[in-house]
C-alpha cells in the first residue's frame, strides 16, 4: 500500500508568487487524517524566477519536492514530468492559479473510494469573483463544431445538467472535466498512459477523458466543495497561442477520429 494518499502536481513558468500562493493554501486547508505532498514542476522559468521560486518553497514547512525542467515541457508534459516523482494513491493534477479556500480533498477520496468505475473527478470551480463557473465540457466532435454546445444539450441525460445550470448541486458524470482541477486515481491515470506529451497545450483534459471513456472508465463533478480559479492568469491570449490551440485541436480530430471524421473537421 502506497504511503502517501495524495500527490498534487501543479506547473510553473515565470509566475512565483501564484505558486507560492497555491502551495500555501494547499498546506492550509489539506486535511490532517491524509498524508499529502505538493511536487512542483518549473517549467523553464528564467534562473532567477526559478531559484527565487525554490528558496521560497524550502523555507515553507511542508512537503514540497521541487524540480526544475530545462525546457518548457509545455502543460502536459510538465505534469508528466512531475508524475514521475508521484508516490500518490491519488494525483491532483491543479493549475497554479488556483486557490484551494476549504477542504475539497475528503470528498474526492471517498467519491472515487466509493465508485469503482469512476477515473477522476472534481469539486465545484468558483472564478476569480467568488461566483460559481463551469466545470465541465463536452467531446470535441461534429455535433459540437457544426451545431455548438446548445444542440449537444438537447440530447444530455437527465441527471446531467446544461453547462451553464450553475451552481452545479449533485455529483453527476460529464464528458470531460476542465484542466485546472483533475483528480485521479492513480491506476486510472496509468491505465491510459497519462497525459499525451505531444499536446503543448490545450485539449489535454478532453483527450485523456475521452481515452478513459473507451475504456469505460468515467469522469465526474463532485459539487460539494469549491475550489477558486484565477482564469487565463498564466497563459495571455496572443496569435502564437491561438495558433497552438489550432494545432492541438487538429491533433486530437486525427488521433482520435477516422481519417474521413478528421478531414471533415479539418474542413470545417
């Protein structure tokens, strides 16, 4: 039996203080009958960001590993990297700008504990105002493309709500979670080889959920707690990353459609 209950893994590139800020909330609100620990991956920051961001993290009183990578991994690698270093039961994969303002981590344990055919999860998202923001997406496909999230919707089950059917009030199954809060059982995540390294960025999380949906494996939102998300606080919107979006958007049509799906999407 594996002796730490919960690997967070979170991702940084030149931006210490909202690490610094995630670490600390972790370690404040985690809760004291699991044992945990935080493995930060520096994502190719500038050397003095980057050992500023270390000294700072040392002198935290927590268990905190640090590791620097020589490159920018991108977001799925980087957390691939930091799997490696996972001795977990569980992993959280969280984005750095996120706060964690209560303990969310007991009812994702027992969640996942109590449903064998559930992969990951995870708790309500509050954006940067305290309101309550969508979790959640759908498969990206030609339903979604040609006629958008709306026509999807008409078709959901009942227990599953609109998007936009805030807030969010029992645990139901979704397609695939947002990226900034994952919680997996480790197994899971291995089961389906983690996060695919060719994605820089972007449509991480659909592509891993969607390879757990093949297998039968499901994703959730669990409501109970929350969870605050600093949105767009580490990635500025500019062409290149548009660009990027674009990329990773075509790479998932043909790695996970049929070469006819993948060209009618690509012409869409």
């Amino acid at each position: 039996m594996k002796s730490i209950d919960v690997s967070i893994i979170t991702v940084n590139f030149n931006n210490a203080a909202l690490t610094l800020d995630f670490v600390k909330s972790v370690g404040k609100q985690f809760p004291s009958e699991f044992k945990y620990e935080i493995i930060v991956i520096d994502n190719a920051s500038t050397e003095v960001l980057s050992l500023s961001l270390e000294a700072e993290i040392n002198h935290l009183n927590l268990p905190v590993k640090f590791h620097r990578s020589n490159i920018n991994l991108g977001f799925g690698a980087g957390n691939m990297l930091g799997n490696q270093f996972a001795n977990g039961t569980f992993l959280a994969f969280i984005n750095n700008d996120v706060i964690i303002i209560e303990d969310c981590f007991t009812s994702l344990i027992q969640f996942l504990n109590n449903n064998e055919n559930v992969a990951l999860c995870s708790p309500q998202q509050l954006n940067i105002h305290n309101e309550p923001a969508i979790g959640f997406d759908y498969f990206q496909g030609l339903r979604k493309e040609l006629f958008g999230r709306s026509f999807i919707e008409l078709f959901n089950k009942k227990e599953q709500p609109k998007r936009k059917a805030l807030p969010y009030k029992t645990n139901f199954e979704v397609p695939a979670l947002q990226g900034c809060f994952m919680f997996f059982k480790a197994d899971a995540f291995a089961s389906v080889g983690g996060f695919d390294t060719n994605l820089f960025l972007y449509f991480e999380e659909m592509d891993i959920c969607y390879r757990l949906h093949k297998k039968g494996l499901k994703s959730y939102l669990v409501p109970k707690t929350t969870f605050k998300h600093i949105e767009s606080a580490t990635v500025k919107a500019n062409p290149l990353i548009k660009q990027e979006l674009m990329i990773s958007r075509l790479y998932i049509y043909r790695k996970n459609y049929s070469y006819f799906k993948y060209k009618l999407l690509q012409f869409i």
